[in-house]
C-alpha cells in the first residue's frame, strides 16, 4: 500500500503510475490537462512515454489538449509523440511540442487545431452529452471548414467541424466525442479522491475534464502532491470531487513543479503578495518602442488580455511607468489581476486577484468582455490577416489566438517590422534601421488566416498593427498606413519593406516622439 509523509494510506483508488496507466485500453481518447507546464500531469504523460517503450501499450490513442503543453523540447505532450502510440492528436496550441509537430508534418498522426477555448467548451458539452460546441470562434480564419476546417495534413480527412446556420446567423458546428481517460493534476487529494488545487497557478479546465470522462463511462486518473486524511479538506477548496476521480498517483517529493520554469512561487497561487520591484526594465530597444507605443492604446479600467512572446514586455513597461493601476490584466488560462508571467512559466501570474477556470474565463471573452487584447503577429497582409499558426513545414498552432482577437473590441498586433538579426539606434528622438531583418512580416498574401480582416470589417472591430518604425489601422477593409517613427522615410523604411502598398491615412502623423526617449 503506498505511503505519503510516513503514514500508511488505506485506498484502492491511490495506485503507482504504472499501475494507474494499465488502466488505459488500446484505441482510447485522452485529454490532458495543461497550460506550457501549469497543471500537466507530468509524471503520468511520462509514465505512458515509458511503457510504451517498453511493452509497447498503449497504442493508437487520441489525444486531445487545449493549451499548448510543454517545453518546446522533452516535456508534456512531446512524451506522448511516438509513432504507434499515437493515432490522432486534437490540440489548441502545437508549438511547445516539436516532436508531436514532427509527426503531423511526417503524416505519421492524423491532426487537428482547433481553437484553446472552443476545445475548452468543448469538454464541457461533452460532459452534458450535448452533439457539439456551437460557436461562432473560427468563421473565416483556417480553422472554417470552407478552408481546411482545422485539418493539419493530407492523412487526416474526417470532418470535425461544420458550418451551421441558426438565427440567420452563421455558425460553426465543432462535433462531440467520447472521452475515455482524463488526465488531471491537482495539489492534495484525500483517501475519497477530492481534488484541491491550492498551489497551482490555474484551475484550467481540470473539473470540465473529469466530468467529460465519467459522463463518457470513461476514467479520471489524477496526479496530485500529497495525500490528506478523510474530511480535512475544506470543501469550499476542493475543485474536483472524488465522485469524479478513479485513480490517483502521488508525485515524489520535489518531483510536481508548479510551472516548467519554477518549482514554486507561492506568488502564483496566492499564497503572498510581492514586491514587484524585481521586474526588470526594459533597454529602449525596438521592443520597448512597440510596448510603450501599445500602452498608449490603454484607457482606465480597461479589461486587457496581453499575448505570449513581445506583448508581454507591455506589463513590464507599465509597471515601470507606473501605469499598472490602470488596467487589469487577465490570462487565458483564468487568471485575473497581477502581472503575467514569462516563458516557461507563462500562464502563471505574480500576485493575481482572481482564479477562475479556463471555459469560465473563455465564456467572458467570446461575449466580448475584453476591452483590447494586445497579441503578437508573424504576418500580415493587405486585406489586414495575420497569420501566427503556420508557416511551410512548421506548425505553431493558434491556441487562444482566434477566441481571443475575434472577440476583443480592440485588437492591437504587436510586431517588428521586420524579423531576423533587426538592429536599429535611435539619435535626438529619432529612429535608425543599422540593420534591416531578412524577412518581411508585411506579405502580399498570409501562409494561413489566424486572424480575418474581413470578419474584423463587418463586424465593425477596431484593429491596429503597431511596430517599432509605422503604426497600421484597418479601415474599410483595407490595411492604412496612420503614425510614421520619427527618422523614417516613407519609401525607403516602410514601403520598400512590404510586399504591398498600404493605403496612407489623410491624417498621417509621427509617432509620438517621447516614446523614442
């Protein structure tokens, strides 16, 4: 019988991880939960990595995820990714995992991507037996099954998604399926099986998860920190019930890590408040430019939504001008207030105000609760579409990218102008390009339609491009050219530097030149 902190644990749920994984059949469907490293249940999507090698079981699963979940190396779902093992992979963000990616290019794996929140709700309508998720996230962008309906390669060729029509609206029609193994993680359980999650930095969808799979006539199988005797959790703090949960598998000491980038940070989870003099400030680089540029979209008591990657710096430009109290700042993922976290640690955020459970979180954002959202851009083009989720043989994925930048009411891109080895100075207030990027992000036409103008345009959303040389609005469906940096010329910075002509607003004006100070 397993033992946690020297005292015996008489239950038939609490097994090994091995013992937990012989419970999962040849040909199942497993969701994972996760956010990069937040809440994945690391031990076990490794333990099923193990036995797969040596016994070669289990085979053929579908696996499905909402965030993305990994390390963009070794971790989360890349210890899933071997051919056999896997038949099919539905996920919302591909990108932290090169090995699964490797196998959907390889048309080795059937492949889906499908937006984080629809997958989100999608558990959830699953778990009440309804045929799908109805929702109008993902009209004419890739994921519309009038392009390729989320399909990543020539080998996957059943429909999951349909266009439906209710209310004279169209609609997309993303369909159910079983789930037959949740795989869930939470901070302590007791002998029963009910789950608390008090030092994880997010709840995600672990609840909507469990109750998929036991609705499914499936099985919920947890990873948690520690055991608890029976009735010493509050139930006020237990967030998935033991009703739900069949196995449970204690992680060895030290072995759970509450974020990929940190064992724990008792900010994360609420525990303390800190200081945030410890954020560092950013040089007046061209990152720097294109944040405070941003900041400057922010009015008081904005409900804002910032991306991974160069919008992240806007928290730490605000906190640094001390702009912070202006806004609040929330997470995909469920997180409300505080500042985000990065990297491997996205996700997360230090001295939050509120935790809510992703679906919950996404509900808010697909009724426009959003005030602005701030997100990154690899391509834009001159119907005004970014593209962030492929590019050739290399799959990103969108994650929360569609849910999020169809519903906001302001949409701002955050980019620089050009990518790979930039290199500018800035002289008296002015900008200088030393060195341009080799690759331009304003291309005549996207790889692949993340984000659509054209859905943008009627539905009448405000949209900015904002880079570090040029700041574009999208008017009447077309991409305009409306601030100009100091030092730049029009021709030669700007124009030369596209792979199309932007219309120039009547009322172009200089970028305000106390952001080049």
């Amino acid at each position: 019988m397993p033992k946690c902190k020297g005292f015996p644990v008489n239950s038939r749920k609490i097994v090994s991880a091995s013992g937990a994984i012989k419970h999962i059949k040849d040909g199942s469907t497993i969701c994972t939960g996760g956010f990069v490293g937040l809440c994945h249940p690391e031990i076990l999507t490794s333990e099923i990595e193990k036995t797969f090698i040596s016994e070669g079981r289990p085979k053929n699963l579908t696996v499905v995820y909402a965030a993305g979940q990994g390390d963009g190396k070794e971790k989360g779902i890349n210890h899933l990714a071997h051919e056999g093992l896997v038949k099919r992979v539905i996920g919302g963000h591909w990108g932290l995992a090169p090995k699964m990616t490797k196998l959907a290019v390889e048309n080795k794996i059937e492949a889906y991507n499908f937006p984080q929140g629809v997958i989100s709700h999608l558990y959830r309508d699953i778990a009440s037996k309804k045929p799908g998720t109805i929702t109008h996230v993902g009209l004419d962008t890739f994921v519309d099954p009038r392009v390729s309906g989320g399909i990543l390669n020539k080998k996957t060729t059943e429909k999951m998604v349909e266009i439906i029509e209710l209310n004279d609206r169209e609609w997309l029609f993303y369909k159910a399926f079983s789930i037959d193994v949740a795989l869930i993680r939470g901070t302590s359980a007791d002998v029963d099986g009910n789950i608390s999650m008090e030092k994880e930095a997010a709840l995600l969808e672990m609840l909507a998860m469990a109750q998929a799979a036991r609705n499914s006539g499936g099985i919920v199988i947890a990873q948690v920190e520690r055991i608890v005797a029976k009735g010493s959790l509050n139930p006020w703090m237990v967030k998935v019930p033991g009703i739900l949960v069949d196995y449970i598998v204690i992680a060895g000491d030290g072995d759970q890590w509450q974020t990929f980038g940190e064992k724990y940070n008792p900010s994360f989870s609420g525990e303390i408040k800190i200081p945030l003099d410890f954020i560092p400030k950013l040089s007046l680089n061209e990152r720097k430019i294109i944040c405070r540029r941003a900041l400057a979209e922010i009015k008081e008591n904005m409900v804002v939504n910032l991306g991974i990657g160069l919008p992240e710096g806007i928290s730490m430009v605000a906190n640094e001008e001390e702009m912070l109290d202006l806004m609040k700042i929330t997470v995909e993922c469920g997180v409300t207030g505080g500042i985000p976290a990065s990297g491997l640690s996205f996700g997360a955020s230090y001295n939050p105000e509120c935790i809510i459970d992703q679906p919950a979180q996404f509900d808010f954002y697909d009724g426009g609760g959003l005030d602005i959202a701030f997100l990154g851009m690899a391509q834009a083009d001159k119907q005004g579409n970014v593209n962030v989720s492929r590019f050739g043989d290399k799959i990103a994925g969108c994650g929360g990218f569609i849910d999020i930048s169809q519903n906001t009411k302001k949409v701002v891109f955050c980019s620089t102008f050009t990518s790979g080895r930039l290199e500018i100075s800035i002289d008296k207030g002015k900008l200088k390009i030393t060195r341009e990027g080799k690759h331009k992000k304003f291309v005549e036409s996207v790889e692949q339609i993340t984000f659509s103008g054209n859905y943008a345009f009627r539905n009448k959303q405000v949209v900015l491009y904002i880079t570090e040389r040029a700041v574009f609005e999208l008017k009447d469906g077309k991409v305009v050219l409306a601030e100009i940096a100091p030092g730049m010329d029009i021709k030669k910075d700007i124009f030369s530097q596209m792979d199309f002509e932007p219309v120039i607003s009547k009322h172009l004006k200089p970028m305000d030149e106390s952001i080049f100070c």
